[in-house]
C-alpha cells in the first residue's frame, strides 16, 4: 500500500476512530517515538534509551527509566473504561499507514480477554478495532490465531484472493510459554513442514514484528518476559491500568510513557462517577458486626432496586435497551462466602425474594480470576438472571461490565475498597458515555463503617478519586427503604382504551381481554391516575381494533395525511377502517368477526378523539441541499515581531527533546525537507480544521511568506532551515491563529421534509418509589427541592393523567395552564418527542408544549439567573428556528396553527399571569438570516 506521512496518519486515525483525548494523546506519543528511535531489528538499546529518557524521564504523565525488556518497549497506562482495546487499533491503523510494518502479534493474558481481541478485530463485531480506516476498508487485516496458525495463513501473508495487507497474529501467552511441560515443548514451536521451521521461529525471524501486549503486568513473570523475549519484535507496545508488577512485592513499571489515571476519567466523564453509601440517621459502632453486615447487605439490595428501577426508567423514557444491574458482594474468605450467600438466600432476607438469583465466585489461590470465573461474570452481564454475585477476594483484569452499579465490601478497609481493583470492574459506563442521569452514571459502595474513612481517603493526592459523592439510604434519605416501583403513564387515548377493556368482561369461564396496552399493576397500585373517560365500545372486538388502529395503521396514516384534521375525512376514516379489518383477519381468528358498519364507528370515534385530545407535532427532517463548505481566505501575515533565531545542531536536539516531544525533525532524525515551507505546511495540517487537500494552496502562500520574512534577516537558507527546525511548532501556532481570524463558511441552505403530520404521544415512564410520592398538581412539595420524586396527577387538559416535574416553577407553569381558559391541551413532551438539535448536535427536549384556541406553543421555564446562560441561549434559538419551519409547514400547507417560542424566566410565572401575556413578552423570533436558508420542499 502508498504511506503516508506520520503526522498525517496520526490526525487521520484519531479522526477516522474518533479517539478520545487520553486515546489521541498515547498515539501522538507513540508517533514521537518511532521519530525518536525509528526501531529496527537488533538495534542498540542504550542510546534509544537515553533518547526515551531525555523526553519521557520528567513528565508529570510519563515514568520512563529504561524499556525493561531485550527490545525497545513501552508502556501506555489507561484507566479501566477508556478504551485500550481501540488504543491497540489505532497503534497497528498508524504503524501499517505510515509502512512501519505490517506484521503484528496481540497478546492476551488469559482466554477471556483472548476471546474478546478476537471478537473485536472481526469486521462483523459491532466493537470491530479499525472501523473508518479507510487502509482497511477494502483489505482487512489477516487475523492469525491459536486455531488457524497451523493452516500457514500467517507464513504466506495473503488472503484468500491473494491480496497483501496487515497479518495480526493474536496468541494467549499460555500458547507461547516457552516452559516445557511434559518433556514437550507448546505447539506453535514445533516444526512445521511447510515452512521448514516452527510457526514461532518464523515470527521471531519478521524483521518488522510489532509486539502489542493487553494487561502488560501479566508479562513481567520470569516465564512470560522469556517467552516474548524469543520473538525478537522491532518494538513492544504494552497498555494497561494497573503498570505495576503483580505478587506481594509489586513495582511501578519503568517503561511508562504516557500514564492518564482513573481520576482524570472521571473528570473527563469517561467512566462512572465512584459514589459511597451509608444509612441515613444510623452510627455503626451501635450494632455488632453481624448485625452490621445484615445491614449493609439489606441496603445494599435495597439501593440495588432502586437503580434497577431507574435503569429500566431511562431505557423506556429513551428508548435504548434495558441494562439489568447486579450488586457484588465481595467477602473475607470462602467460610464467610458460603455464610453471606446462605443468609441472602434465606427467607429471613426479604422473605427469600433473592433464592435462585445469587451466584458464589471464589477467585484461586494465587488471587488469579480462572477463565471460568470471569467467564461467568461476563456471562451476567447478557443473561440478567442475576441479581447478587457474592465472590471472594480481589478482582482481576479480564472481567469489567457495563451492569455493575452497587458494590457492598464486608470486612473491608478503605484502602482495599478504593483499589482500581475493585471499583475497576463497574466503572464501564452502560452506554458508552455519560447520560446525565446520575444513578445510571454512578457506581455506588455501600459502607456504612469505612464511610469517613472512605470520604477522607478520597481526598489524599494519590487516592483513587478525588472526591466521592455520597448517598443516604432509608426514609429521609436519598433513596427511600420501600420497594422501588415503576409507573407507566399512557397517553390520554391510550388509557381510554385501557379504561374500555377494563369494563368488558368476557364469558364467566375467561378473564379480562388481555391487551397491549394494559395498565401496569405497580400503576394501578400506586392510584396514580383516575380513571380516564373511556372509550363506549361495548364488544371485545371493538376494543381489539381500537388497539389495531392506533398501535398499526396509525403510524403509517400519519405520514400519509398532511394535517391531524384529516382524520375527520370520511375518505381517511374508510382508508383506516379498510387497512384495520385486514390487519385483525390475519390474527387467525384470535377474536370475533367484525361488522364493517361495526368498524366505521370505532374508527370514526378513535379518529374524532385523536383530533381533540392530542397535541399534533411533526416530525421534521432537515439535511443540507450543498456540502457544507468553508475554507481561509487568502491573506498577509503579521509579522513585524517575528525575529527568531537559528539554533545550531547541538543545541537543536536539546531543545527539541524539552520543549516539544513531537516535533523531533530535520537534523534531529528524519528526512530533511526540500523546500523550506515544508516545515511549516507539515506541522500546520496537523491541525483538525486544515485538510491539505482543499487548503495547500492557502497554506503554501502562507509558508512562503514566513520564508521570505526570515530570509531578510538570515543570510543562507541553511539559517532559515535551523530558525524553522527549532521554532516551527511556535510558528505554525501563531499562523493558525491568523488563519482562524480570516476563516469562512459557505451559506448552507437546507431542505425541509416532513416525515409524518403529527407523532402519536408515547407512555410515559416514571420511578414511583417512596411513600406518598402521588399528589395533586395543585399542592407543591413541602421541601421544593424535592419536587423531582412525586408525580403529580388531576389534570383536565394535560395529554396524559401524570406528570413530573423537575422544579416547582414547571408545577406552578402546570397550574397556568390549567387555569387559562385559553388553553386547549397540554403535555410535559417525553425523550424523542422532539427532534430539536442546538448547534453543537446536542437534543433539546423541551418542558412543555400547549395548544390554544389560536397557536401551539413551546415553553421553556427558567430561573432567572439561567436566561443568559450560553446553552440556554443555544437551545432557545433551535427550539425557535424549529417553531418557524413548522409554522411554514402546517400553516402555509394545511392551514393549521402557528408554532411560536416562548423562553420564559420563573419571576413570570405568576398566579395572575395568563399564556396571552407571556406570549407578548417573552416569544422568541428565529434569526431571520437562517429562516431564509429553508426550503420547505
């Protein structure tokens, strides 16, 4: 394949994998270092040291003495969660592009972690390592591992149809442990016949062999540091989140180069945030130590549930995949696991709700996770038949899970509980980032007696976090005792429903029709909603097509009608009718025949309710008509300060080394340049926002002028070759600087399409735990800072019986409008109701949405203080670019209402206020200059 040059390679790969900042900083460093060393078979190690050292001996975020290993190695520390795996990608993506070298050897310290590089080096793997590069698009790296080594793929380097490209040898250590066991030596060392030697042999002899070791403290052993030392690699690449050598006299690796800890993952939101729990109101030393850990097993099940409920709340609310947490129990010894596991299964703990949902672990001897075990541990992870996992001590790489949430420790201290050992395994975030919902970001340690200690520790420089919050469990605190519940809160027509099949009993041998829509018993336990008006369908059949109506035809008649009103058409009402009967025939009977006389009434009724009780929203498509486009417009540089001066040689190399590791060029190693503004071209495409391709003319011009300036100054190029060698970083920033102030944007205009008239109003999903936590919208909380934990309910006009709140002001907003007589319908919109999206591509999903007898509004209630807020600004100017193109829609296409903004501060929502009076003063009007880029075509 053509290489590119490596700081190219380096901007393209964390481009194309979309690498994390920690990510793209261990790749730059990785580039640095093949500048520096540029490692070869045999080479001489001292002075490729010394090179390391004098860059990466005194970095605050590097620890480099020596590569510890007979070949040029170094070690990149990550924390749990952030992403080695892809790191390891990025690695091979740049040494493959830049023709370093094409053969490279994985190793994975167990099978666990084994099957998983071989799962997310497939193509077809959802985690697939080289997504995006586009070296590997068409050619994708030949995977040789311990099952195919044997079949010669490796030896001839080819796929099946011949083609050359990347070979990733991916092996267990066990596979190439040189230990003899049984007088026989491991297979992949034997002779093979068709290469005359052993599969080893001939990796060993590879005179560009790259060696990437996963969890590289497990290689630090007499044998495993033996065996990776007979393959011979021109560089070892280790990552890990733990460089410390493992036993009872651990030591820090030597060879770090670039270390980014668990602390700057949380800040950077790349993990879950470490949480310490206790009970509310409760001294530990008033108790004896079992009763204590009764206690915390109890609580810890108890906050358990409680993020269970949560979970499945925001998968409903968002529509993602439900998570099944699990707590762990981590315990003393194999006597005190059997213990706990027997007392958790007993009818002594909530009336032996958990039998048959705990599962015992006990790690070896040696403190070692088997393959079998963290196999099992991952394996809950899928199943979610697990609620408790009791296991016995500390646990190991190989198994961390995106579904452990609440750690309980028993006779643990602090120190062993703050270990990346233990709080490593759940720090993995559900959904790949932060959410914003706290409980699904937080990884919870119930400790009631470690709990100042754990807060204390926290603090130290060289704990594991920071800061830790904290949660208080039992009534008062900040998650109630009583068993967590979940409230489902259907759409007004839904309920109707609902309601209508509730009151049509079948024949005395049958029980109630079973429907999808039927009412949760958790809702119906709680008295969350009164009964809604329902539908007067008086046969099973009526009420089954109901139900086809809206969960079927409907979503497709909505993109096929230009306005809800439509629904009132006889000839829409015959359309829906017709799709409906044919729809519930090929239910096999299932219920009884229909009359089509039968079937135009319910129809006609459902329609006729849909009109008056939903609030009709569209949902809009909007894309670009033109590539967006946007480029530097020529210009003369400002140069009058610049007066740099040469560096010789000697000189050059010590600067380089402390002053920037990754501008080691020129006389420093590497090709000298041709042309002198090459040096200055090179580090500017450096920079995201500069594709070479489309700006080099732009650049060169630029390059030429800075050339000139230093050529009045110096007297040969050879001294404006030593000015740009030494201060070619400084100079591209400061060029870059001016460029950005000379930057433009083409004018985009987009293209409008609506996707349905009106999307149909989803349930609800709401956490219902706690005692009272149903009120009347009318009454506000007694403290108003805990608003958030009651649903509210007795609307008239809201499109659903419940609601929650988020600040008392949207409560007082909810009795506005209901109040307003000229108020028709409104809702508190759920997750994807809207398809609002700022500027930078965040969702906006706003606080409530209210027809009159006039328009259809969008009101965002703030504190005062927030209306300036930058974000809050943001969002406002979508929400009211949004209400424009679906004014031009509905009102020029069908006549319906306008949209209007409102972004309203809570000073004005007032008892005596009215819609009309806060419409006045606070609507906000889209930028006229964006509102003329839209086609409504």
């Amino acid at each position: 394949m053509q290489t590119i040059d490596p700081k190219r390679a380096v901007t393209q790969v964390a481009q194309r994998l979309s690498l994390r900042k920690p990510q793209a900083e261990a790749l730059k460093r990785l580039d640095d270092i093949v500048d520096l060393i540029a490692p070869r078979k045999f080479m001489e190690l001292n002075a490729a040291r010394e090179v390391v050292r004098g860059v990466y001996g005194n970095l605050p975020d590097a620890a480099f003495e020596d590569f510890e290993r007979d070949f040029p190695s170094v070690c990149f520390a990550l924390a749990t969660g952030v992403g080695k795996t892809r790191l390891m990608g990025a690695f091979i993506s740049y040494l493959y592009m830049t023709g370093k070298s094409r053969n490279f050897f994985v190793l994975a310290p167990n099978l666990t972690i084994y099957d998983k590089l071989l799962a997310d080096f497939q193509p077809s793997s959802p985690k697939y390592v080289f997504r995006g590069i586009e070296a590997f698009a068409n050619n994708a790296p030949l995977i040789v591992n311990a099952e195919n080594y044997e079949e010669g793929r490796g030896v001839r380097g080819t796929d099946l149809f011949g083609r050359e490209g990347a070979i990733i040898n991916i092996f267990n250590i066990s596979k190439i442990n040189s230990e003899v066991r049984g007088g026989n030596a491991p297979r992949i060392k034997r002779l093979q016949e068709y290469i005359g030697d052993s599969y080893f042999a001939y990796l060993s002899g590879l005179d560009d062999l790259v060696l990437l070791m996963d969890e590289a403290h497990r290689y630090r052993g007499s044998a495993g540091a033996r065996a990776i030392a007979e393959l011979k690699p021109i560089l070892g690449l280790e990552v890990t989140a733990t460089p410390k050598t493992v036993g009872s006299k651990s030591e820090d690796f030597g060879n770090v180069v670039f270390r980014y800890d668990l602390p700057s993952a949380m800040e950077d939101g790349y993990v879950k945030e470490p949480a310490v729990g206790t009970r509310a109101n409760f001294d530990p030393k008033s108790v004896d130590d079992a009763t204590l850990e009764r206690i915390k097993l109890e609580d810890g099940v108890n906050y358990h549930e409680h993020v269970k409920v949560a979970l499945e709340t925001y998968a409903r609310q968002h529509d993602v995949r439900v998570v099944r947490p699990f707590m762990l129990v981590v315990t003393q010894d194999t006597t005190h696991a059997r213990q706990v596991r027997e007392f958790v299964e007993s009818d002594g703990f909530f009336d032996g709700r958990y039998k048959g949902r705990v599962i015992e672990i006990h790690s070896g001897t040696k403190g070692e996770e088997s393959d079998e075990n963290a196999l099992r541990l991952l394996n809950i992870e899928k199943s979610g038949d697990t609620d408790i996992v009791i296991h016995v001590n500390k646990l190991k790489e190989g198994w961390d899970v995106a579904n452990l949430f609440t750690i309980v420790p028993l006779r643990a201290s602090a120190s062993d509980i703050l270990t990346e050992q233990t709080l490593g395994r759940g720090l993995r975030l559900p959904y790949g980032k932060r959410t914003g919902v706290a409980v699904v970001d937080q990884l919870t340690v119930i400790a009631h007696e470690r709990f100042n200690d754990l807060i204390e520790k926290a603090k130290e420089d060289n704990g594991v976090t920071r800061s830790l919050k904290t949660v208080t469990i039992g009534d008062g605190g900040d998650v109630p005792s009583s068993k967590p519940v979940i409230v489902t809160a259907p759409s007004i027509i839904d309920q109707m429903v609902i309601q209508a099949a509730a009151q049509i009993k079948t024949p005395a041998d049958s029980a109630t029709v079973s429907l999808t829509y039927d009412q949760p018993a958790s809702s119906k336990a709680l008295g969350a909603a009164e009964p809604a008006p329902p539908f007067l369908f008086e046969k099973r059949e009526e009420v089954q097509l109901a139900k086809t109506v809206l969960s079927v035809v409907m979503p497709e008649i909505s993109r096929q009608v230009s306005s809800i009103k439509d629904l009132d058409d006889p000839k829409v009402v015959q359309r829906i009718t017709q799709t409906a009967l044919a729809a519930q025939k090929m239910q096999d009977g299932l219920f009884p025949v229909i009359t089509e006389a039968q079937a135009t009434a319910v129809v006609e009724e459902v329609c006729r309710q849909l009109v008056q009780r939903t609030i009709a929203i569209p949902r809009l498509t909007i894309t670009p008509k033109e590539q967006v486009s946007f480029g530097f417009s020529l210009f003369e540089l400002d140069l009058k300060s610049w007066n740099y001066q040469p560096l010789s040689k000697e000189l050059l190399i010590q600067v380089l080394r402390t002053e920037d590791r990754r501008t080691i060029s020129g006389e420093a190693g590497g090709e000298t340049p041709a042309r002198l503004e090459d040096y200055i071209v090179a580090k500017l495409v450096d920079y995201p926002e500069i594709d070479y391709d489309a700006h080099a003319a732009t650049l060169y011009d630029l390059a030429s002028q800075v050339v000139a300036h230093f050529r009045q100054k110096h007297s040969d190029d050879e001294k404006v070759r030593a000015v740009l060698q030494g201060h070619v970083r400084h100079v591209a920033e400061a060029i870059f600087v001016q460029m950005k102030q000379h930057m433009w944007r083409g004018q985009t205009n987009y293209r409008v399409t609506v996707n349905c008239a009106f999307d149909q109003l989803r349930p609800q999903t709401f956490d219902g735990t706690g005692s009272g936590v149903v009120r009347k919208f009318t009454e506000a909380a007694e403290k108003l800072s805990e608003t958030k934990r009651f649903i509210f309910t007795g609307f008239s006009k809201n499109c659903y019986q419940m609601a929650k709140f988020d600040s008392d002001t949207e409560r007082r907003m909810a009795v506005l409008l209901e109040r307003d007589p000229s108020v028709r319908l409104w809702m508190k919109p759920g997750p994807n109701q809207f398809k609002i999206f700022d500027t930078d591509g965040n969702p906006y999903q706003p606080d409530f949405v209210v027809e009159t007898a006039t328009e259809k509004l969008i009101i965002e209630a703030k504190r005062a203080s927030d209306m300036t807020d930058q974000i809050v600004q943001r969002k406002a100017d979508s929400a009211a670019l949004w209400c424009f193109i679906a004014t031009e829609f509905q009102s020029a296409a069908t006549g319906d209402k306008p949209w209007s903004y409102l972004l309203v501060p809570e000073t004005a929502v007032l008892e005596n206020a009215t819609i009309g009076g806060l419409a006045s003063t606070y609507t906000r009007i889209a930028d006229a200059d964006l509102r003329s880029r839209f086609d409504m075509g």
